[in-house]
C-alpha cells in the first residue's frame, strides 16, 4: 500500500486482517519496526479513539508520534489557483509537502460540511494531501469514509463469529444530531469485500450512496433484517438525498432487547461514542452479548498493522 484511504481488494483485505491477528496475538515481535520513523497525525476535527489508539500503534511500532488539533487557527487553502486574499494563510501544496519532511506517514482526519454533498464526496482535504504528499498518508476519518473503524469492525467480527459467514446487520437508529454517512460507507465498503451476508436496514429516506451499497441488500423492516442475525451493527447516520438532513428520530429505531430477542443470540457493535437509550438502550448495551468495548480495543491492532505495512511497503 502507498496510501490507507479506502478498502483494499479482497486479497489485501484478506492479508491485512491476518497481520493484524498476529500483531494483536504477537505485539512484541513488531515494536522496532518503526524505530527512528515519526507519525504525524493532523486533527481538523476531535477524536477519542481514533486519535489515542493510532498514536499507540505508532507507539507499538517504536515510532515518535506527533500530533496537531489543525482546526484551531491553522487555515489551510485547498482551491486549485485561489487567491489567497481571504483568510487561509497558507496552500495545501505547501503545507502537504512540508509536514512530509518531518513525517514517515501523515494521518488526516476531517469531516463533511453536510451542506455542499458534491464537494464532501470529493474529499477535498484527504485527496488534496495524498496528492501533494511526498509520504503515505492514512485516513482517520474523512467525508465519506472511515476506513480503520471498519478494519477493527472486521477483526472484531473474525474473534466473535460463531459460523464461517455470519448475517452482519448494520441498522440505522436515532439520533438529535445530524451525523455523516463515512461510517455507514466505509462499514458496508468493508463487508462487501468479507465473507459476510450483509443487510442494511433504515427507514425511509436513508438510503446510502449507490457507490458504497452496489448490490448489498437493503430493507425498511427493521425487524425483517434482525431475524436470524449474528451481528447487529448499530449507527446513526443523517439523508444522503436530501444531504444531512435528519428526517426522523422515531424511538422505535432504537435497540432495545426485544429487537435483539429476534437475532440468533447476536453480538451487539457500534463504534463509539453511543447516546444511551436514544441509540441502543442500556440493558443491551451493557448486556453479555455487547462487544462495543472490544471493539473500540481493536481500533489499536488494525492501526498497527496499516502503518506496519506502509512502513514495510
């Protein structure tokens, strides 16, 4: 890999999730591979997991770790020939070549505007680096996509499955925020390319992006798609038609332990952070079939082996 934006073919998915296995079972066999390397990591959101669990898995590797909030002050030109007349300081031709000289992999996360749905799909701030560049970059979380939260949903899917493939159900459910559709994208991206039958279910109004879904099959019966699951893959996220609009908040969407009363004894998944009983109610969340916190625990293993192999590579 010369860069971690996307999902990988199936191939490379395959290979990717079997080195992390073995890094998450052998983490001392891996911790100078990244001796005298440094990770950059650039924030122009906020981040929990991602941030914590990407700069230990730089840590792991024997890495130094640098990371910078870029959304306080930091105003970054992405216009092809902009004047710069205005408030950005600074280009990202710039900007992308010199964190390049002080980084052997620079991590970017950003979020959409949910506003101008043309111009989040596409991707302005992560491409624009990749382009300009001189070292792999790695997506933390961009417009449309989040890649490593996939990759660690994978892994989390591969320890818990009960059967070679098991029915993966990713549900919408409520929330009062307005949130972006890259999880959603990214997970169903993911396990497309998995041995996995997969099921997406949100009211109407909700449907994703033709690009990310292909083939995958959808319905509006929330209850249809629990029957017989292994995994119920809880999130939220805001119309992509009618861009980040929020269109319903009907309780009825969320998880409680009746809906998962249908499923065939299902792990529960969401990728953090949860508004408690708005999206999954307490007794399942906090029930003996939640993995939420395993989950959040693989973030580290899967960062670790996407910078392993792009320092391998």
């Amino acid at each position: 890999m010369k860069s971690f934006i996307a999902a990988p073919e199936v191939n490379e998915i395959i290979r990717l999730l079997a080195l992390a296995k073995d890094i998450k079972g052998s983490p001392e066999n891996y911790r100078q591979f990244g001796v005298n390397k440094t990770l950059v990591l650039l924030f122009f959101n906020p981040s929990l997991r991602t941030r914590l669990s990407t700069e230990k898995a730089g840590l792991n590797l024997g890495m130094q770790v640098i990371s910078m909030n870029a959304d306080n002050g930091w105003k970054i030109e992405f216009e092809e020939g902009a004047i710069m007349d205005g408030d950005s300081a600074e280009h990202v031709k710039e900007a992308a070549a010199v964190v390049s000289q002080y980084a052997s992999i620079i991590g970017i996360r950003s979020f959409p505007s949910l506003v101008q749905r043309d111009k989040d799909y596409q991707e302005e701030v992560i491409s624009a680096f990749v382009k300009y560049a001189s070292v792999p970059v790695v997506s933390l979380e961009s417009a449309t996509r989040h890649p490593l939260q996939s990759f660690a949903d994978l892994l989390t899917i591969e320890e818990f499955k009960q059967k070679d493939r098991p029915k993966v159900v990713l549900s919408w459910a409520p929330h009062p925020r307005a949130l972006p559709q890259a999880v959603p994208n990214s997970f169903v991206e993911w396990m497309r390319r998995a041995n996995v039958d997969l099921v997406v279910t949100h009211p109407k109004g909700y449907h994703l992006s033709t690009d990310f879904m292909g083939d995958a099959y959808v319905t509006t019966n929330q209850n249809e798609a629990f029957d017989g699951a292994d995994f119920i893959y809880a999130k939220n996220w805001s119309s992509f038609e009618n861009y980040g609009a929020i269109l319903s908040k009907d309780p009825s969407w969320t998880i409680t332990a009746e809906k998962m009363a249908l499923t065939s004894k299902a792990k529960f998944m969401h990728c953090l952070p949860v508004r408690r009983n708005v999206i999954v109610a307490d007794e399942v969340i906090d029930g003996p079939d939640s993995i939420v916190i395993a989950q959040a625990n693989n973030r580290t293993w899967a960062a670790q082996a996407v910078l392993y192999d792009l320092l391998k590579g």
